[in-house]
C-alpha cells in the first residue's frame, strides 16, 4: 500500500484577536467597496502593486480565497485580515495608500482627498486610528497631461473621415506631439476656406462674423426657411467666431501652455465638424 505524500504546506493556526459580528462585517464590505477602486486586486503585470502583492510581502496572501469574485474575495482578506492580526492593519493600509496614489496617477485619475477621508472613516469604526497620517498624505488632484500622444488617438484620428485640410499637416504634427500647432494649423486651413468661399480679405472673427451672418450671409448652410434652419445658421457662425478666438488666435501666440493630446484631439474633430458644414 503505498504511503501517502506529507504536504509541504505549512498550516499556520492564527488566535483571533478580533470578533466579527455582523455589524463589523458590514464595516469591512463598505470599506472593500472603497478600496477596490484604489489598486487592482492583482495583475498580470509583475510591476504594478496589488493588494494581492502587498498581502504577499506579510505572507497572508492565502487570504485571498480562490475562485472568488474579485470585490469577495477582496472583502474576505480583509475579514481574517482583522480577524487574525491587531497590528498589520496598519502596515496593509499604509501601503495600500501609498500604492493607489501611485497607481491613480498612472491610470490618469488620481485620489482624492474624499476618498482618503472616506477611507478614515472606515478604519475608526474598525478600530484603526490613521488619521493623521492620511491628513498629512500629500495629493496632487490635477490630472497629469500625457507627453506623448495615445496611440489610441492617434489610430481613432487616423481611421476618421477627416477632410483633407485636417488630413494632412495637421494630422502629421499630432502625430509628432505638437498638439497646439496641429490645432493651429488646422484653424487657419479653417480661416483660408472660409476667405476663399467668400472672396473676403477680412480674417479672424470678422470674417466669420460676415461669412455666416444670419442677415445677409456670403455663405448659407441652408435654405434658410425656418426657425431651426436660421437658428443652424446663426449658431454656426458664433461656433466659428468662437473657435477662431478660442483656438487659432490662442494658440497663434507662442507662450500658450502645451495642451494635452486629449483636449487637441476634441478640438480637432471640432474643427473637422466645422469644415464638414462648409458647401
């Protein structure tokens, strides 16, 4: 008969140092519903913290039970987390913090300061006392720009029907990161169409304002014959007023600040909608 294998696992047989009741149990489902969105419960990528890698430097990893739902499994670690240890709490949510301010960032939707006074919160009704260190906890709010343009921008910017004013050197200095030029550029193709449909020598709002003029337009979008059709009318030229004085002639000036390539992106395809109305 053969013997059978001892297991290598080692059983680790913890005392309670606290009593779960139902009340203390609905304390630490609250606050897996506030952490979830700070880390991910684990990842793939070996270079970003989850909690399951911070459970994992304290060797409780085993917490995590298996085949479980992420918020489940997450709210069950965090039960024997206070089930079994009176001190480690502090080290687990000090760390947790630490990454999410990290991780936030990088995600472009960095913590805020509610969260962490949530967060406070939460732990005083379970018998942790952080709250001067997370009052103290340095947050940048802001959302970072990006310095290189998305690839994913740069394929939805490619894959639209742009006109060809956009299609072109706009499209090109987006592409090399030069967001408020690529809008630059595109504004005044903009401004070169609206003076060639019209035979105006005027430029900025000006032209635009006589282009578009609801009295007397150069260029009519459309009949004209209704209240909707005039209200199209005389939006449109308040739109293109707007976007040269908003636009071109911002970003004509050298010292603007770098917008990010998110906000450039929305301003092209504003533009691009704008050249789409022209006749």
């Amino acid at each position: 008969m053969p013997l059978k294998k001892r297991s290598s696992v080692k059983k680790i047989n913890r005392r309670a140092v606290k009593t779960i009741t139902s009340n203390v149990k609905g304390h630490i489902n609250d606050l897996a519903e506030l952490l979830y969105s700070f880390i991910p419960l684990r990842t793939r990528n070996n270079k970003t913290e989850t909690f399951y890698t911070i459970f994992k430097e304290s060797s409780i990893q085993s917490y995590f039970p298996k085949g479980a739902y992420k918020k489940v499994a997450l709210e069950k670690a965090l039960e024997k987390l206070f089930r079994y240890h009176k001190k480690l709490p502090y080290t687990i949510f000090r760390k947790v913090v630490a990454a999410a301010i990290k991780y936030r960032r990088y995600k472009r939707n960095p913590l805020k300061r509610s969260e962490l006074d949530q967060l406070d919160s939460f732990l005083l009704k379970l018998g942790i006392n952080l709250t001067t260190e997370l009052q103290h906890t340095e947050l940048d709010e802001f959302v970072p720009l990006i310095t290189v343009p998305p690839a994913e921008l740069i394929r939805r910017l490619e894959s639209h029907p742009l006109c060809e004013q956009l299609n072109s050197e706009p499209l090109e200095l987006f592409r090399n990161g030069h967001f408020n030029e690529s809008v630059r550029k595109a504004s005044e193709r903009f401004e070169v169409a609206v003076q060639d449909l019209t035979g105006l020598n005027d430029i900025g709002k000006n032209l635009m304002g006589k282009a578009f003029n609801l009295n007397g337009p150069i260029i009519t979008l459309n009949q004209l014959s209704n209240e909707n059709e005039r209200g199209i009318q005389e939006g449109f030229q308040f739109l293109s007023m707007g976007m040269i004085r908003a636009m071109r002639n911002i970003f004509s000036h050298g010292d603007e600040d770098q917008r990010s390539p998110e906000e450039a992106y929305e301003m092209l395809m504003f533009i691009n909608w704008l050249f789409r109305q022209l006749p």
